[in-house]
C-alpha cells in the first residue's frame, strides 16, 4: 500500500530552511538526513560561519 506524498515524514532543511520529505532512498539514514539536497550540504560550511 502506498502512502500520500502529504503522509509522509518531514524535515526542515539546515541550509534553506525549507521543508522536505523522506525518501525511500533515505529509509535507512532518515535520523541522519539534514540537508534537502546535494547543494545544500555543500553549502554548509557558509552557514555555519555566519
């Protein structure tokens, strides 16, 4: 049975402040996922300094 995209678990992006959701890419790291993307997390380090 799937799931609605609107029932599925949110997060809000470190760097964007933006919210997005899991993927089954990430079922097994969805604890450690902090970032919305590839240039988010890359980005990273610019928000930390700030």
């Amino acid at each position: 049975m799937k799931m609605k995209k609107s029932d599925l678990p949110q997060k809000i992006c470190l760097v964007c402040q933006r919210p997005f959701s899991w993927r089954k890419k990430w079922e097994r790291v969805w604890d450690d996922v902090k970032y919305c993307s590839t240039k988010c997390r890359s980005q990273r380090q610019n928000v930390n300094a700030k």
